[in-house]
C-alpha cells in the first residue's frame, strides 16, 4: 500500500471521528433533557415478563389503579423475564434505569450490588404493608444481608405430580399426605415398564439451577444443609447429603426408573403422554397436562430426620430502581397497592398462580382456583411447607453450577455419591474462601 | 464534448481554495454526508462494544457494582489455568475439525448430484437449501426428539438394525457429536447453495476437451471440476470455520453445555461467565482470546488455501 493510500484511509476515520463526536454531543443533550423532564413527574416505567392470562389480568390491574389514582401514570414494558437483569444492566449503566423491574429471586444477591436499587426495608415495614404477611421462602428471598432489595411478585414450589390411571393400572395405591421417599423409590419402579418404554419418574440433566434445586428438596427433607449456619463453609457433605444422592441414584442408575431429560423440556410433554408416572414440578406444568388425569401430593420425606415434607420455593421480586425521590415514592406506591391483597387476590383468581400472600390463601381462594386448574390447591397449601430459601449470598451462582456438576455426575452413574459430595464441598469451600 | 467539459471545470474552479463553500460543494464532503449516519450507527453499536469490551477484560467487572478496578493480564492468566477453558477450547476444536469437512463433502456431493437435467430438480435444489431457512430452535427441537433414548427414532432404527441402544445427549462422550450432525445437517444447505453455484460457472468446453481427450468421469472430477471449485472451498472452510468456532445456538438450546461440560465450547462458557456468573472481565477474555483465534486460523486458512486455489477458469 502506498502512503499516499494510508494518508487517505487514516483521514476517513478521523474526519468520521469527528463527525461522531458531534452526534454523541447532540445526542447526550437530548439525553439530558430527557432525562431531566422525566426526573420529577411522567409515568413510572415497569418492566415486566407477562404473557397469556397473566399479562391480561396484570394490564387490568394496572387500569385500575390509574383509574383509582388520578394523576398517577404506569407504563409497562414487556422484557423477556430471562433478560430482564441483563437490560436493566445496561440501562443501569446508560442512567436510565425502569423505575420498577421484575426480577428473578435467584439474582437477589446479585441485584442487591446494583447501587441504584432502593432500599425497601422501611418501606415495607410500615404497618399498612403487613410484611410477615408474604411467605417465608419470599421474605427470605427479597432480603440480602438483612436489607430488603423487593417486594415478592411470583411465588411457587415443588411437590409431586402423579399419574392417576398408571398408579391404578400398576395396582398401587396414590401417594398419601405422609409419604416417604422409600415409597416414592419403590413406586418410581413399579410403574416402570421397559418394554412399553414407561418411566416411575424424570430427573432435568442440564446441570443448570434447575437441576440443582429439585436437589436441593431433597437435601433439606433429609434435614440437611447446603452451607453451615455462618455461610463460611460447604455443609451438604453430611449424612442428609449422602441420603439425598443415594435417593436419586438408586432410581437413575440401580433400578432404571427415572427418565433423564438433559434439554429440560422433554419431560412435560412425556408426562402428559403418560410415559411418567410421577414428576417433582411446580404449578406452572399443571396447565401443560390436559392429556392425563392427574394429581398432586407434598414432597415425600425421610422418616428419622427432622425435614419433614418441607419444600423448595423459587420466589421472585419486584425490585424499585432509584430515578429521583419523586419517582421512588410513586412506584412504590403502586407496588405496594399491587401487592395488597385485594390485587393479590385477582390475580391469582385470574392467572392460577400461587398467592403471594398468606391470608389470601386462607379461605375460599384455593378451592376456587382448584376448579380452574385441578391440583392447584395443593400447590397453595405446599407453601406452607417452604421454610428457607437458598443461601442468599453472591457466590450461589458458582456454588450452583458446582451442585449442577455434582448431581448430574451421580445420575449418569459417573461418580458414587459419596465421593461427590467430598469433590463438590471442597470445589465449594474454595469459592466461599475466595470471597 | 471536451470543450464543453473544459469549460464547465472552469466554471466551477474559482472559488478560493479551502473556503466553506468548496468544502461543501467538494464530492468527499457529500459522499461522507451520505455515508455519516450509517458509520455512526455501525460504530456506536459495533466498534464502540468491542473496544468497550476489550477495556473491559482487563478489568474486574460484574457490571452490577460501579467499582471495576483494574486487574491488569490477571483475566488472561485465569484463561490459562481454568480447566473448563481448557476444555472448552479442545469441544471447540474437535466441533471445528468435524463440521467444516463434514458440511463441505456433503455440500460438495448434493451439488454434484444436483447439478444436472433431471426431473424435479428445482424441487431438490428447495429442498436442500431449505434446511438454512428453518429457524435453529425448531431444528433443535427436532433433533432432541430423534436423538432421545428412550423414544428416539435414531435409537429405533439402530434396534432394527441389532445396534446397541444409545444415551446421545445424556452421554458425556457421544453428546458433542450429535451436536455436530444437529449443526451438519442445518448448514449443508448452506453448501450446497454454494457449490450449485460455483458448478454452475464452470465452462462446458472444459468438460468436453477432458472427455474427448478420454477422461473418464471421476477423472474429470478431480483434475477439473474439484479444482475449478477451489475458490469455492476456500470460502466456504473460511465462513463456516468462523461459524464453527462460535457455536452458541444449538449448544444453548439442547444440552446447555452439558452433560457435566461435555458439550460446553468457548462460545457457550462465555455466555455462562458473563450472564449467569456474572464475571464479565473474565468472558471479555474469552471473547478476545477467541477473536485471535479466529484471525489467527482465518490467516492460516487463506495462506494454505492460496496454493490450492485456482482463480482463473
């Protein structure tokens, strides 16, 4: 290349430079103004993940309240729940964060580093708001070292979904309210049938979160703990730990009844075919299961041990971000109002998910909602059964995938559970150490 | 005509130089006025993001707390002592060194087979590219379902045929493969088109001279036609190379990595570090250390190529 060429092309991109330089600075200007007109008053933004019946009686609710609130202005946005912290990254950085996001109560610890996320402590200690009103699992999710970074949007949990007509046809009687995981082991292999290529029950192989907290239900009927009390130290390399595994291996790898799905996806429409006899699911699969005559039992339990039927919740939150004082009281405001349990109530009634709030489901609510979708009430009473959350610290992240690792090593019959849990609670205490 | 142009030049030529007025009136001014927004767009959303990124992995970052203090290499020095990384690196290059050929030869042989008179042809010709026109999650879809254990037809027909039934995507050592057919059988339209195309630009006359001087056809197959297409085949090992070494869909969409990181490639760990770690410093990292990868492979690619290439026809 000649230089006489170079000079040439060097001189595009610094002419473009310029140019752009120009846009940005115009373009920053607008930003300002924009930002400055929408600082004190506007409509407060939400980002939300709705569709279907949800989105319908959530865009309801939201006609009610301007409708009640003369002068307050609520527009939503529909984001996509899985990007929803990725987007509010970015705006985040670009300083025009929504003024209320829905995020998932899995990134709480992580959410709770974001410098513009509103302390909610006092706000929901007011007496009007009745915080111990909401769950447990869901107070324990939307506080992170004691400060409340949201107020709980979705709640759910796991319990067992079994097949009605494959139990009969295998002569067993359904599960009852006091069953063990001894019981449910021996089922899983009676309603497995090779030959007709029928499974006793299914286990999600991806290794991702959703892999590890239908372990983790077991860990904890089984009266154990992921992490010691202080959260310094790996505590599931216990008795209840090698309980928990052997549960699972014994299925997967000994008697053959476990069905693994290694997309995460296979196994609902396999339930609903009437290739499963029994999966540990939440309320959100009930819809998906028109094909069979289904119902729904608690988690089975280890007898001995102080676990009891207890269950695995996965709440998530409504987290206020800070665009001025102005902004903050209004949307908080709404998000109060929202989560009262009049609107509670509505929304379960329309959408069949669970209510977030306990005296909701007192009463006749469940049984309402029983009608709609069948087996629902169940999953209404199982909340009852959510008595701790997942450790609410930054590191779960990476503690997970090592749980993930863990677990499916033992389904594919890779490793003995003993001998991985000792190499996942090492892996553990070196992130936990690491800080 | 000349004169006119002559005069014309003239006319336009007083204008002291470098006034506003010529600078507006000039043709490098118009053309970058033209072409200004388009430039700002691709830089504020393309070059800007890189370099952003390429700051980014030299810090510690999670994007959710302001403080990204500098950490100097200590993000590359982690790429090389990460076992995951490692064997990130040896999916990516075992994918690479199976779907590049794999897509090529049987691109290449539908070409062939395709490039004559028969009947229906344009229908084949559909069907072949329609593979690239199927969205990568219905595909993904599809093969998690033919590659299922348990209810699988691939398993079906191996037990017709008295195969050993398989664990597929619930195998650590079979799971990378199905991948590679999932991802062959997407991008073999992709190919084909291709090669159709390049067959199609190869002279009739050459063909015949190679016949009459008594070339059988597989002869003529490989002294002329293959080497007529070798502008083709460099272009496409490029391309899908590229592809190749930034698998993500199919990974994200049937296995996610798994089973125990048995089909995690770089692309995919990368995504897991930077949004479900949050460790974005560390998959800025990765993303760099895979662009020179790729510039690297890519160079490599064009220099070996060259000797195997035939421009001229």
């Amino acid at each position: 290349m000649s230089k006489h060429r170079l000079r040439g092309t060097l001189a595009g991109p610094l002419t473009v430079l310029t140019v752009l330089s120009a846009v940005t600075l115009a373009a920053a200007g607008c930003g300002s103004d924009a930002g400055g007109s929408g600082g004190g008053s506007g409509p407060i933004q939400i980002w939300e993940g709705w569709t279907g019946a949800e989105a319908k009686a959530f865009a309801h609710l939201v006609a009610e309240y301007q409708a009640e609130h003369p002068g307050q202005k609520v527009s939503t946005l529909y984001v996509n729940n899985d990007n929803t912290l990725q987007k509010v990254l970015t705006a985040v950085r670009g300083g025009s964060p929504p003024d209320i996001a829905y995020l998932y109560g899995s990134w709480a610890p992580n959410v709770a580093q974001i410098p513009q996320v509103v302390n909610l402590t006092q706000v929901v200690s007011q007496s009007g708001v009745n915080w111990t009103d909401f769950w447990t699992g869901e107070r324990d999710v939307a506080t992170v070292n004691g400060k409340v970074i949201g107020v709980p949007a979705l709640v759910d949990n796991l319990a067992v979904v079994y097949n009605k007509t494959l139990f009969a046809k295998a002569g067993l009687a359904p599960p009852g309210p006091d069953w063990t995981w001894q019981q449910f082991e021996a089922d899983a292999q009676k309603l497995t049938n090779a030959a007709i290529k029928q499974y006793g029950t299914a286990y999600v192989t991806p290794g991702t979160e959703d892999t590890v907290w239908h372990w983790e239900a077991l860990l904890w009927e089984a009266g154990g703990q992921l992490l010691s009390a202080d959260g310094k130290q790996a505590a599931f390399d216990s008795p209840a730990g090698l309980a928990s595994l052997d549960t699972l291996r014994a299925m997967a790898v000994t008697d053959k009844s476990m069905y693994l799905d290694p997309t995460d996806s296979a196994y609902a429409n396999l339930f609903n075919s009437g290739k499963i006899g029994m999966l540990v699911t939440g309320p959100w699969d009930l819809s998906g299961f028109p094909n069979v005559h289904y119902g729904v039992q608690v988690m089975p339990s280890y007898p001995g041990t102080n676990g009891g039927h207890q269950t695995i919740s996965g709440p998530d939150n409504w987290v206020v971000f800070n665009n001025g004082s102005a902004r903050v009281s209004a949307a908080e405001q709404f998000i109060l109002w929202l989560t009262a349990p009049a609107q509670v109530r509505y929304f379960s009634l329309q959408t069949g998910d669970l209510p977030i709030r306990q005296s909701v489901a007192q009463g006749s609510l469940s049984n309402q909602m029983n009608t709609a979708l069948p087996g629902v009430a169940t999953f209404v009473a199982n909340l009852g059964n959510v008595r701790q959350a997942r450790p609410q610290i930054p590191q779960y992240p990476k503690i997970s995938q090592i749980l993930g690792t863990m677990v499916v090593s033992v389904l594919l019959g890779k490793s003995q559970p003993q001998a991985a849990l000792a190499s996942a609670a090492q892996q553990v205490n070196q992130v936990l150490a690491a800080g | 005509m000349p004169v006119r142009d002559a005069r014309a030049r003239q006319r336009r030529a007083p204008g002291r130089p470098g006034t506003l007025r010529t600078m507006v009136a000039s043709e490098h001014f118009s053309g970058w006025a033209f072409v200004t927004p388009g430039v700002a767009i691709i830089l504020l959303f393309g070059a800007v993001p890189i370099v952003w990124s390429a700051v980014m992995s030299f810090q510690r970052s999670n994007l959710l707390s302001p403080s990204t203090p500098f950490v100097g290499l200590a993000n590359y020095r982690q790429l090389a002592h990460d076992p995951i990384v490692a064997q990130a690196i040896q999916h990516t290059l075992i994918y690479t060194a199976l779907f590049v050929p794999g897509t090529m030869a049987i691109g290449l042989f539908l070409a062939v087979a395709m490039n004559r008179k028969i009947r229906f042809i344009s229908f084949y010709r559909t069907a072949a590219y329609a593979t690239m026109a199927i969205s990568t999650i219905s595909e993904a879809i599809v093969f998690i379902w033919l590659f299922d254990p348990s209810y699988g037809v691939v398993n079906y027909f191996f037990s017709l045929i008295g195969l050993p039934q398989q664990q597929f995507l619930n195998s650590p050592s079979q799971a990378l493969y199905v991948i590679v057919v999932m991802t062959i059988w997407g991008w073999t339209g992709f190919a084909v088109v291709i090669y159709l195309a390049a067959l199609q630009g190869i002279p009739q006359a050459l063909l015949e001279a190679a016949a009459i001087d008594g070339a059988g056809p597989w002869r003529t197959f490989r002294r002329i036609t293959l080497p007529l297409l070798s502008p083709a085949s460099l272009f496409l090992s490029v391309w899908l190379t590229i592809n190749a070494l930034q698998l993500f869909d199919e990974v994200y969409l049937s296995t996610q990595g798994g089973p125990l990181n048995a089909t995690t490639v770089l692309v995919y760990y990368l995504y897991d570090q930077a949004f479900q770690q949050f460790n974005f410093g560390f998959a800025s990292a990765i993303a760099y250390f895979l662009f020179l990868v790729i510039i690297v492979v890519t160079v490599i690619q064009f220099r070996v190529g060259r000797r195997f290439t035939h421009y001229r026809s």
